[in-house]
C-alpha cells in the first residue's frame, strides 16, 4: 500500500461513512474547510470531552472557559499578531497564482529573473516576497471602515490571558493554576492542504499554566510529558509519537521554549500539540496596550508578580486525523479482506451494533428492544440488512468495537453473542448482563 493512497483511501472512506465532508460541495467545495458528519461529530466530540474531563473536571488546579471568537482589535496589536502573524509570500504576474516563498516547489529566487513558477512554469513572473497577515478580518456594526475592523482569534489563547484574573477571582484558585478552553480558530492559510490536516477554519483544545516566574521550566517539563501520556493512553502507536524541539529560529514570537508533539503521518512527521514557555510576553503585553495591572499577588508572602504561562496548544481537527490515521487497517480474515477503523473504545462514534440473524422467529423483536434499551445509554446502531459478515464489516469500517448478534438460541438461553472488532472473538453474554459488559470495556 503506498503512503500516498493511504490518505486516498481514507478521505474516501471517510467521506463514504459519514465522518468528513468537503464544505460546500455541491457549488464545488470551499477551499481547505471541511464539515463533520454524524459519525464525525461523535468521534469530534468525544475526543474535546476526553481532554476536558482529563483537564478541568480530573484536576482541582485547573478551571474552564468559552471565550468569545471576536475580541477587542488591540488584544491583537498586543498579542504581536497584528504585526508578526505573517507568511512572506510571492505572486506569480503570469498566471496570478500565490505561493509561500519558502515554498519547496520554486527554483529559483522569488523577485529575481531566474525564478520560476511551479504552476505555470514561467521565468521571472514571480514578485518579490511581501508579508502577508493569516488573520481573517470582518466588520463590526453597519459600516465597513478601519475604525470597525475585528478579527477572528487565530488562537484561542488570547481569550484566557485577557480574562485571567476574572476566572482567578471567581474561582479562588491560587497560583499555580490554569485555564482550558476549546474553540473554533481561523488563519488565513496559504498552503493549507493533506485534508484536514492544515485548514483554515479548525477547532484548538488549549490550557494556559500561570506559573511564578522562576517555576516555569519545571512546570514546562511537568507538562510536556503528561500531554505525551495523554496521547498514549488514547492507544495511539508508540513508534509513530515523538517530541520535536524547537530551534532558536523556528520559536515563535511569544516562546522562550517550544516542544512538538510529532505524528508519524503517512506524509511525513509533522506536529498535532504544541507545548510552549510563553513567559510573561503575553500579560506584559495586555498589560501594557490596555493600561490595566496583571499582576498576581500571593495572599501569604504579599509578592506581586506577573506570572509565566506554559500552554499547551492541541488542534482538535489534527488530532482527530491522528486518531483516524493510527486506526486505519486493511486486514485479510480468512479468505476475505476487511477495512477497520481500530479506534479506541472510549472514542469510537458508535460503541455496539444489534443484529439479529434472521429477520423472523422472534429475533427482531429482542433484537430492537436490547437496542432501544442500550441505546438510551450509549450510541448504538441496528443493522437487519444483507449476510451477517457485512453487517460486520459495515461496523467495522465505522470503527465500532462491538457487535451483538441475536440468534435462534438467543430464544432459549436469554443470551447473545458479542464480537469484538479487533480480536474477533466472541463471548456469549446473557441479555441482562449485556450493559455492564460494554461499559467494563468502554471506559478506559
Ligand atoms: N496558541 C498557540 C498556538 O496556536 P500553534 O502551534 O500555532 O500554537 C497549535 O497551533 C495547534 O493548533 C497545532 O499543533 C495544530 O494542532 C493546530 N493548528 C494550528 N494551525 C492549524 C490549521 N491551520 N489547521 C488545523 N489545525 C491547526
């Protein structure tokens, strides 16, 4: 199977399920936006609920917010994204095509005559490179002027640094402590591409870490691994995680330090969660543009501090590729192939499906009364249609973990066979224990 055609085969399969959609197809789709299906949506939202629970509700230290997408146009002059968010790119005069001027594909130097256009092939069409800013812009209010300019947060972050001391005095928290949020956020990509890998409308999972200064490479180290953890607990392959530092020219604007969390993707690594020492640059910053104090102040000792962040930046879109990616199998079973989306459990959209064997003999009627009793406590699907095997792998392809089949002995001994996805193993299970055995293997 060639690397190419896995993620071939997978944005098929994901759009033939239901999981990913192309924006607007039918007018013929808009550019890098995607929309989640009904099994996308439940693989998406268990995902964003998984980070929430291990974040906010397992932990005392840190609280939760839902900022809002439009803020204040200063928050971004402060944040350095009005003047530093920016890629330098060339446009090519012939064939008006736009490209990033550290783009691999050009030969050549950009403004210079011997630079030449990767999509029309043309010598010396190719500008000298300006810097563009990824921020999308709209209007506030009735007229379209400057003085009316808003953004749309390329980064969720900012919305809890500028409400940083309202969750501080409304929780009680003492430092150290954080602050979670997950978001839509917008960039104005101009290489965007590898599916919904790099989009530019994409949801981030972020926690900012407020740290006295001092404590902030400690904190950094705590969190670089346990976001790591994380990420091996969702079962994902070992072999295909690693840590990438960043060099000196790759930090960004606000970083002291930076880690990568890299995937093994079938197109390269390239990195789904960031970790970075932000230092104080962003309160200095608000503090400074809006005139208002950001200092912290310890009740016993009385120091007055601004305090360090370390964030921890995960893209819910791009972990859900990578979730995706690591689950994606085409196994033989005999003498048959099958496709199966080895997802872990605790994420799969669907958790069992209900089959009865045969469309008669009182199979149905238990059948759809098993389901609509599960399904009243988890996502469940009923299938009665075509052989047993493709019911199976109809299941399989979605990622579901479980399928329960009712048969003719079902009848007699109130129990029925329960499959599971991976090992194809079967367990005869009685009807009344059939919950209590999903949920053992479900939650984890
Ligand atoms: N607040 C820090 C921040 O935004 P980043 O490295 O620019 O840092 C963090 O982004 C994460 O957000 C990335 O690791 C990635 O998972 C996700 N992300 C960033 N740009 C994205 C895009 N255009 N499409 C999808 N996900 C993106």
């Amino acid at each position: 199977m060639g690397d190419a055609s896995v993620m071939e085969k997978l944005v098929s399969l994901a759009k033939r399920r239901g999981f990913v959609f192309q924006s607007s197809e039918i007018y013929g789709g808009l550019g890098s936006v995607w929309d989640y299906g009904p099994l996308g949506v439940e693989l998406k939202k268990n995902l964003r609920e998984r980070w929430w629970r291990s974040m906010v509700h397992e932990r005392e230290d840190i609280e939760g917010l839902d900022a809002a997408i439009l803020m204040h146009p200063r928050v971004w002059e402060a944040s350095g994204h009005v003047a530093g968010f920016t890629d330098p790119l060339t446009d090519c005069r012939q064939c008006k095509n736009r490209f990033r001027a550290d783009d691999p594909r050009l030969k050549g130097t950009p403004g210079e005559p011997d630079a030449q256009c990767p999509v029309c092939g043309s010598r010396g069409t190719l500008t000298a490179p300006r810097l563009f800013n990824l921020m999308f812009k709209t209007f506030m209010g009735p007229v379209e002027e400057d003085a009316a300019l808003v953004y749309l947060r390329p980064e969720t972050a900012q919305g809890i640094y500028v409400n940083y001391l309202n969750v501080l005095q409304s929780s009680r928290q003492k430092i150290p402590f954080g602050i979670a949020q997950v978001g839509k956020a917008f960039r104005n990509e101009i290489t965007p591409g590898n599916f919904i890998f790099r989009t530019r409308e994409f949801e981030q999972m972020e926690m900012q870490y407020f740290v006295k200064p001092g404590e902030d490479e400690r904190w950094f180290e705590y969190w670089r691994e346990a976001r790591l953890a994380w990420h091996r607990a969702l079962g994902l392959t070992e072999s295909k995680l690693r840590f990438h530092q960043h060099t000196p020219q790759e930090l960004a604007h606000y970083a002291k330090a930076a880690f990568d969390i890299q995937y093994e993707f079938p197109f390269g690594w390239q990195e789904f969660e960031g970790i970075h020492n932000r230092t104080d640059f962003d309160l200095r910053r608000h503090q400074e543009h809006s005139g208002k104090k950001l200092e912290y102040v310890d009740t016993v000792s009385g120091e007055r501090f601004v305090p360090y962040i370390v964030e921890t930046s995960l893209g819910l879109d791009r972990l859900l590729l990578v979730v995706l990616v690591d689950a994606y199998r085409e196994e033989t079973v005999g003498a048959e192939s099958r496709v199966v989306l080895r997802l872990h459990p605790a994420v799969a959209p669907i958790k069992a499906g209900v089959f009865p064997l045969v469309k008669k003999d009182g199979m149905p009627e238990v059948a759809r009364s098993l389901f609509d009793d599960l399904g009243r406590r988890m996502p469940m699907f009923y299938d009665d249609s075509g052989s047993i095997g493709r019911r199976y792998r109809r299941q399989d392809e979605a990622g579901t973990p479980f399928g329960i089949t009712v048969d003719g002995q079902t009848l007699e001994d109130r129990a029925v066979t329960v499959r599971h996805r991976d090992t194809l193993a079967q367990d005869r299970v009685g009807l009344d224990q059939v919950f209590s055995y999903l949920r053992e293997r479900l939650d984890q």
